[in-house]
C-alpha cells in the first residue's frame, strides 16, 4: 500500500513495508481485550466527571453573573426613583420657604432641571392648590384674570369635574405646560383614589406614590404619580391636626413606567434578561398578589420578544423594590447563555471531545486485540504471506481510527520514548512523526525541561501504579502561543500482563481558562465598583455569619467580621425588641431594608450603618444565606440633625421657634393637667424695634436681638423655654410655677433687664417690652388659646402706655377676636368691592386753583358700614394685605386721572400714598410704569407720596429707585414731613420734589407759637432747596392765613372740602369758587 499512514506502537516509522514480526509485535503490545474495556471506562469516567465540574461551574457563574446584574439593574432603577423623589422633595421645599409662589416662579425653578434628560421618565411635574368651598367663585375668578401663564388669560377656566365638594385640589401649575394645558383645573379630589392617596400625603408629610393609572396625553401606557403636601409658610407641621390646618396643596411628579424602565436599562432589557414589574399596593397595607390587573410592566410585552427559556435552564430573580409607600415586585428572567455568553456551551464540548475520544480509543485497542487474535487463526489455517495480508489490512483500518481521532493521540514505551502519534498530534505541535518516534519528552521541550521533567515524572508515576491519570499542563504549540491542556493517560499491558507502555490524549482546554480568566475579571470589576461605591458589599452564610465583607469597610476590623453574625458585635442604638424582630425576618428568609444600628469604629468614634440584605437560594431553592450592601450614613444622620434643629430653632438667636415652643407647651399642658400644675406663658414684644431696624440697618437689628435673647434667657431657670417667633417678638415659658404672682416676677425682672441699655456696635440703644401674660388652666386649656389670650394681653400693655406687663382678661380677649374679625373681612373686601376712592382736592394759594387731589381708601363694609382708614390700613400691613390694596388705589386713581383728564381739566395732579412695604416689593418701578403706559397717562401727572421711613431703609436700593421714577416725569412728595427722622441730608441726597407739612404741626399754627415756628422754619428750607411745600390738615380761615403768610405754595383740608366720591368732585372741579375760600380768583 503506498500511501502514509501514522505510526503505531512497534512501528520504526513506515508500516507499509514492515515484516508479518514486526506487525505480530505491534499487535502483541496493544491487542489486549480487557485494556480495551478499562480504557473505555476510564476515559468515559473522566469526561462525565469533566462535564459535571464544568456544568456545576458554569451553573454556578451563570447564576452568579445574573444575580449580579439583577442587582444592578434595581439599583439603578431605584437610584433614578429616588432622584425624582427628590426632585419632588426640593419642589416641596421651594413652597416650604416662599411666602408666595406663582406660575412664573414655578417655572424659573423648573427650567433649570432637564426634565427629558436627566428625569428618564418623568411626564408632567405639577402644584394642585387646595381650594375651600367657601373660596372657589373667587378661585375661579381669579384664574379666569391670571396672565402668568396663558396670554390673555383663562376666560373659560372651571374646576373639573363640577360638582359641590367640601374642598378641592386643583391642578394649576404644570411642566411642561403646553402637553398638559388639558390638565389645568382638574380636582383631584373628585376621584376617592387620589383623595385617599393625598389626604395620606398630607397627614405624614412624606412622598406617596399612587398605583398605575393611564395618563390621558399616553393611553397606551402604564403611568404612576408621586406626591407630596406643601403647607403654608412658616406654619407648624408637627401634629396630623396642624397638617391638616396648614396645608396649601400637593406637588407631583407623574412618571411614566416604561420610558422609566427602558431608558434606564434598555442595554440589558430584551438583551440580557425579560423584566415584569408589578405593584403590591401600599407598603403598611395586606401586599396585592402580582397579577394581571397589578402588572407595571412586561419587557417582553413591549418588546414582542422574550430572551428567557420557558424551561429549567431559565435564570429567574424576584426582588422588592419600596417606591414612597408602595412596594414593587420585579421579576427578572434570562437563560444561561447570555449570562455566560459562549461559555455556556463549555459543558457540552467537554463532554462531546471526552466521550468520543473514549470511544475512538476503545475501538482502537479493541480492534487491535481483534485483530491479533483473526491474526493466530489465519496463521493456522493459511500460509503466512496470506495472513500477513489480511493483518495489514486490519492495521489499516485501525490506522485510519487513530487518525480520526480530532485530539493529539500518542503511545510511549515503558522507556518514555514515542511509539507512535496521530495527524492532530503533528498538527498541534507542528512536527512531522517521522522526525520524533523514538524520542523522549526532553527532546520535545528543549527550552523547558522543567516542563519535560514534569511530564516525565508522571509518566514515571503511571508505570509505578498502572491505571490511568489525568492532569493540567501549560505547553507551546505550533502557533506559537502557550495553551492550557489537559493530559488524560492509560497503561496498556503484554499478553503476560506487564505494562507495555501508555497511551494518551491531550484536551486544548484554552476556552475553559479564557472563560474563567473573564469570570476572574468580572469578579475584579465587580470588586473594584464596590470598592468605588460608598456602599460596601458583604455575604452571609446560613448561620448568618459573615463570609465575606468587602475591603470597603475600611473603619472596622476586618478580621472581627469573618465568622460573626450581626448581632454579635458591640451595637448600641437598637433595641432588644428590634434585635429580635430583625432575626426573626433573617430566619423567615424575607429581604430588609435600611436596618440601622450604631458600632464604634477603630478611632472609638460612634458610627451610624444602614444594611440592606437579600436571601440567597440554590438552583434547589435552598437557602444558603444572606447578601446584601451596608453604608456609613453618620454624616447623613448628623446633617439630618442640623436640619432637623434649623427646622426647630431660630437661626438668628438660636433660640426654640414657634413649632418647637407649640410642641413643648403641649406637653406641658399634659404633664400640668395630669400633675394639677400651673403653666404661665409671657407673650413679648420690643417697643420701638422697628425704629431701630429702620433707622440703622438690618444688622444692628439683628445683633440687638441676639442681645435680647441672651438677657432673657437669663431672667429664667433653665427648666423654662426661651422662644423666639419672628421679628421682635419672644415668647417665655414658665412651668411647675405655684401660682400666678410667680410669672409676674419673672415678667418684672424681664422689664428691668430689657430697660438697660444695649451696646450694639457704636450705638448705645435703648428699648423697652410689652409682655402679655396668661396662665393655665384659668386662661386656656390648649396651645392656640393660650397663645391667643398671651398675644391679646401684649397689646393691652402697648395701650396702657409700653414698657410694663399685663395679665389676660377676657375683655381683652373680645378686643382680639374684633381685630382677627377685621382682619378676615379685609381679606375679602376687594373681591366684594367694598373698597373704594374718595378724593380730596389740592389748592395752588397763588392762584386758587385745583391742581390735584389725593386718593384715599375708603371700606364700605355690608353690616359694620364706613370703615376708616385708621382703622384698616395698620391691619392691612400686619396682615400682608397692603399690596393688593395699594395696588387697587394706585390703578384706581390713575385711571380717574385720565378720565378727568379728557373731561377738561388736564392740570389735575393725582397723589397716592405708597407704604414702605410696597417699595420694597421687587417690580414696583415697573409696575407704575407699565401702568401709566396701559392708561396713556402722562408720567407728571401722577405724585408718589412716600414717608421718611421709606428712605431708612436700604438707602441706595431707594435712590435708584427714585432716580428712575424721577426719569419718568413722576413727582415724588414726603409726606407727614416733620414727625420722623427729618433729615436735611436725605432731602438732599434724594431726588424729591415736595414736602407736605404733617396736620399735626398746622392743627395749632395760629395760636402755638412752636408749631408756626416750625412750619415757617420748613417752608424756608425747602424753598431754599427748591422744593414745593404743601400743608394738610387746613380746616380754618385762620391757619390758610398763617400759611400763606408763611409762603406755603399748596394746601389740602376739609377747609376747601372733604374727601369726596368722584361723582361728587367732578360738581366741586366744575363749581369751584377760589373767592369763595378766601382765594384769589
């Protein structure tokens, strides 16, 4: 036969030309039956044992890989949860601390966030204002005349659905708000989910999600809404009761669940796992099962695809997820290739190259052994050139097996020399078997004997203990490269049962160690995120005791960990209790959350864990312990502390603010009704401290109060409370006092403290209190009442001259109850129209002329009747009201202007009053100027009458102020000129262009000879400096006479008329007699 065959056992190099003795030898070394068999059983033994170390292994990495990523995957997802809970919460905090927040400010504050970028998600954020019964004509009225956020208004704007309601929450505010217009006066209320979910909102003050809903604007998909309660301003939230007094209405953040869920993790939904959400309903309550009618969402819904086998070979993990006050139940599912990528066909290949070589191997000795036996017969019966033929072609055949064979196959004497190799062997080493057989090892690894020695001394090892063998080896190949191989090995015997010599295969097992270096790789990874992380990662086995801690923990011994359970280690901060709740949780195998204790780290420092931990279970669902994540939240906790004591205390002193005084005055009241005790509480206001505010700054203000604080926290024992409730008022709480005369005592020793003067700077000032004092029980039996009758008495030691105390009557608490009465009515008396102008005239003493007139208020209640101005205007500030009344006069006035104006009198001059709280409202400047524009008013017909307290505060704010009115033709007038802080440097300083002269000065100008003094001391200074000076108050013949004796260019007074409606003033304009008052014609 004349092709090339590969060498077998015996063989010289050539087989095709051998003599029958040496074939007959060949057969003699490896034609043994019982070798045959004992290799197939040992080369099927070790590949099952293979495929099962490597299926185990790939198993256990798959799971591993999945678990991982399922972490991950719900980390992010609450991560990005939490960050819209927090945009939520920052919202709340932007009511928390306005006074006021319109639809402008609103979306200022939400233009700087990129909601579509960095909110995955988020649809709609809103503000529901909660509207009373009472209150919603006038809502409605108002949101059909507000501009702020649709041009032109909303003339056609309703609460929806109609329908009477006790109250509303009405949908106002929304971003984006072009999407969402639709929304715009939806009652949220009107539907019982939303109102249970709300009133829940509003009665812990916490973040609600809602359950899954279809938004109008996407029908198609599943949204969720978080919400949470603002309350009015500065008002206290620590009772359910003061919640639900206090609140203003609810924010939101309506979420839509797939865009959330796929914009997060659309790298490894569809791809690496099928994802279904659901929602088990509120946390507190009995958890929904996860059904149908509960899904959020369904990866394989969206996607029309599903990665996850239906079958045993599916990865499946449930986790929980708490989403402000409900619980979510994800379900992620993946096979194990593509956990595993490639190596999750590892097994199988194992198995396939194992079993067939086995196989082939077994044919191979058995066919030999077949062969030599056919061989001895046909010797017998057929000469020996017949036989020698049918044995080549039997060698043929088992030559052809041998090089089937896909694995390096060699035979080695019991010298270690090679018999024989296969094609897959020259291939694999790159050296023709003709250049090898009878060479040893050494020779094959010239430049590595260790490697050489190594193979030896296994070689060695087999012979000493016939059987067979198996062992990993790094060798070089003919590509250059070192793979990793595994050597399975066999004895083989002679007739006379000796060992002949060995048989053995080798397994390129590069993929396996590439897979393994890749696991290796992601653990790295793995550990390197956690050690990034501030988070730290630990395992538990089913003891509970830690086995392995991440090197993240870096404040604890790591060694102390190891081998321990939680609860062994020295924890202060939880109670027995909780200890034993929590490990009967661990025994229950249930997850937890945010379980808190406190441990001293190395440096003896106390330090604050939260740990989250998840239960472990085998592909047998058996469980194998806990593995979870712990942070240091110490800095949290303590910032939370700062804030929750900025939340209870005042910033400026330091002192308890009105929420922590309300909660320690209600135990109080408990702990003195149950020990028959009495309570006094000294209500106390500074006389004169807006003067000194005014006068000299905010800053010397402050440090006055400060000042104040100190010396009162001295007059009391330290049992007692100290409070501070804003501006210049304090409140002191006296307890476990033996009767009423004991807070007297401390009220007089308060007076004499306060009484002494205060350094401040370079200022020695002066003040004195007015203390209001009431008692419990006989004054009040709550918080509000007694706060009430304290306040009432405060006041009632303001009239009876200041700087003294007061104890509660209840005749004071009438006077109180008229004031609130008043203030109440105020509130509504301009969407009543009871307010209205009356105009009294201004007199040129030159000519006589009418040349102005100035507007006043005036309140015409439905049962109390004419209201004067002295008697609502203080409330009106006190209450925060004085803007929308100054506005109202303002336009008022100037609209009469422009009327009178066209009805032929174009000299008239308009004069309106502007307290110093509407100066200081920011757009002010451009709110006259746009008015004037709207009326096509000219700028000099309109006079801005000011008072000197306008000018003390923030004097350079104020000069530009005046400087641009000025630059718009206005006039600019002092009014009550002489009874403040008259000043010849501000009259310089300030772009002013009359003075009028107070009543107070002209009521006794012809007879005191100080006041006409005075008044024609004020008339030459400003005529000095160039000013016009009008004088009010005139009622006689005697006092226009003095002052136009004086030189006094202007006058007003009920001398030339009262105020009148304007009705009756156009009569006066068109009937006026200057001759008549005395005047020139």
């Amino acid at each position: 036969m004349g092709r090339c065959r590969s060498t077998l056992p015996g063989e010289a190099g050539r087989m095709g030309t051998e003599s029958d003795t040496s074939e007959r030898g060949f057969l003699r070394v490896l034609g043994q039956s019982p070798a045959a068999f004992l290799i197939l059983a040992l080369g099927l033994a070790i590949s099952f044992s293979a495929w099962r170390y490597t299926a185990q292994q790939v198993q256990t990495e798959a799971e591993t890989v999945f678990q991982r990523e399922v972490a991950q995957a719900t980390g992010i997802l609450d991560r990005r949860i939490r960050d819209n809970v927090d945009l939520l919460i920052g919202l709340k905090g932007l009511f928390d601390a306005s006074e006021e927040v319109t639809g402008q400010k609103f979306r200022r504050y939400l233009s700087g966030f990129d909601l579509s970028q960095r909110y995955t998600g988020v649809r709609v954020v809103s503000f529901s204002r909660r509207v009373l019964a009472a209150e919603k004509d006038a809502f409605e009225r108002a949101m059909q005349r507000d501009t702020s956020l649709v041009p032109g208004g909303n003339p056609g704007f309703a609460i929806r659905p109609p329908g009477e309601r006790n109250e509303y929450a009405v949908a106002v505010y929304m971003e984006p708000f072009e999407a969402n217009q639709s929304a715009l006066g939806l009652d949220l209320m009107a539907d019982p989910m939303r109102r249970a979910e709300i009133e829940l909102a509003r009665d812990t003050d916490t973040a609600v999600a809602s359950g899954p809903f279809m938004a109008t604007v996407a029908p198609d998909s599943i949204s969720i809404a978080v919400r949470a309660a603002v309350y009015r301003n500065a008002a206290a939230t620590d009772t359910v009761a003061q919640r639900r007094e206090s609140y203003a209405g609810v924010v939101a953040v309506v979420i839509q669940v797939d865009k959330l869920i796929t914009g997060l993790l659309d790298r490894q939904i569809g791809s690496a796992f099928d994802l279904a959400v659901y929602d088990l309903g509120p946390s507190h309550a009995v958890p929904l099962p996860a059904a149908e009618q509960q899904l959020l969402f369904d990866s394989r819904r969206l996607l029309g695809t599903s990665v996850a086998p239906a079958g045993p070979h599916a990865l499946r993990q449930t986790m929980l997820l708490e989403v402000a006050g409900r619980n979510w139940h994800l379900e992620y599912s993946g096979p194990q290739a593509t956990a595993l990528g490639t190596a999750g066909a590892l097994p199988g290949l194992v198995l396939a190259v194992g079993v067939g070589t086995s196989l082939l191997l077994f044919w191979l000795i058995w066919a030999l052994s077949a062969s030599r036996a056919r061989a001895l017969e046909l010797a017998k019966q057929a000469t020996a050139v017949r036989a020698a033929e049918r044995l080549r072609e039997q060698l043929d055949f088992i030559q052809q097996l041998v090089e089937a064979v896909p694995q390096p196959i060699f035979f080695k004497d019991v010298e270690g020399r090679y018999l024989g190799v296969n094609k897959a062997w020259e291939r694999f080493f790159g050296i023709p078997r003709k250049h090898f057989i009878g060479k040893s090892v050494f020779e094959l690894y010239p430049d590595n004997q260790a490697l050489a020695q190594r193979h030896h001394a296994k070689d060695q090892e087999l012979f000493s203990s016939p059987g067979s063998q198996s062992y990993e080896a790094a060798i070089l190949a003919a590509d250059g490269k070192l793979h990793h191989t595994i050597y399975n090995k066999a004895t083989f015997n002679k007739s006379d049962g000796a060992v002949a010599g060995l048989i053995g295969t080798i397994t390129d097992v590069n993929q396996l160690k590439d897979t393994e270096s890749a696991l290796r790789e992601s653990e790295a990874r793995f550990r390197d995120l956690t050690e990034l992380s501030s988070d730290w990662y630990w395992e538990q086995d089913e003891n509970f005791r830690f086995t392995q801690v991440s090197a993240k923990i870096r404040e604890f011994n790591l060694e102390t960990q190891i081998g321990k359970t939680r609860w062994e280690f020295a924890s202060v901060g939880v109670t027995d209790e909780q200890w034993r709740a929590h490990r009967q949780a661990l025994a229950r195998h249930e997850p937890f959350q945010n379980f808190i204790y406190q441990r001293h780290d190395n440096s003896g420092n106390l330090r604050t864990i939260s740990v989250n931990g998840r239960p472990i279970f085998d592909e047998q669902s058996r469980f194998r312990g806990y593995r979870g994540t712990g942070r240091d939240i110490t800095e949290q906790r303590q910032a939370e502390e700062r804030i929750q004591h900025m939340a209870h205390h005042d910033a400026l002193t330091g002192l308890p603010n009105r929420a922590l005084l309300n909660d320690r005055l209600g135990q109080a009241i408990a702990l003195a009704q149950r020990n028959r005790e009495l309570l006094a509480l000294l209500f106390i206001d500074l006389d004169r401290f807006k003067t000194v505010n005014d006068s000299l700054g905010h800053s010397t203000g402050d440090s006055l109060l400060r000042a104040v604080a100190d010396r009162l926290v001295a007059c009391v024992r330290a049992t007692d409370t100290v409070a501070r409730l804003g501006g210049d008022e304090f409140v002191v709480l006296l307890t476990d006092i033996k009767q009423a005369v004991d807070s007297a005592q401390v009220a007089q020793k308060a007076v004499e403290s306060l009484s002494q003067p205060f350094r401040v700077g370079k200022h020695v000032l002066h003040i004195t209190p007015s203390i209001g004092i009431c008692t419990f029980p006989h004054d009040g039996h709550d918080v509000d009442t007694l706060m009430r009758n304290a306040d009432a008495a405060m006041y009632h030691a303001k009239e009876m001259g200041r700087n003294n105390y007061q104890f509660f009557t209840q005749s004071m608490n009438l006077i109180t109850h008229e004031r609130l009465e008043l203030e109440n009515d105020l509130r509504h008396a301009l969407e009543r129209h009871e307010l209205s102008l009356h105009y009294q005239p201004q007199i040129d003493l030159k000519t006589g002329a009418i040349v102005g007139f100035e507007a006043l208020a005036r309140w015409e209640h439905p049962q109390r009747g004419s209201v004067p101005p002295s008697e609502f205007i203080h409330v009106a500030e006190e209450a925060g009201l004085i803007h929308p009344i100054g506005e109202f006069v303002l336009g008022e006035a100037c609209k009469q202007a422009r009327i009178w104006h066209a009805a032929g009198f174009p000299q008239l001059q308009v004069a309106v009053n502007c307290s110093a709280k509407q100066f200081r409202r920011k757009g002010m400047v451009e709110a006259v100027a746009k008015l004037l524009q709207e009326l096509e008013l000219s700028a000099d017909s309109l006079e801005l009458e000011i008072t000197e307290s306008v000018m003390l505060q923030h004097p350079e704010q104020v000069v530009d102020w005046f400087r641009e009115l000025t630059q718009m033709g206005l006039q600019l007038s002092i009014d009550d000129f002489g009874t403040g802080y008259s000043s010849l440097s501000y009259l310089k300083r300030f772009p002013i262009q009359k003075l009028k002269i107070d009543q107070s000065f002209v009521r006794d100008i012809s007879h005191d000879p100080d006041d006409a003094a005075i008044v024609r001391a004020i008339i030459a200074m400003a005529h000095s400096l160039e000013l016009v000076v009008i004088a009010e108050g005139v009622e006689t013949a005697e006092q226009l006479a003095f002052l136009k004796s004086f030189g006094c260019d202007k006058a007003q007074g009920f001398y030339f008329s009262k105020p009148l409606p304007a009705g009756q003033f156009l009569e006066l304009l068109r009937k006026w007699n200057p001759a008549a008052r005395g005047l020139a014609a």
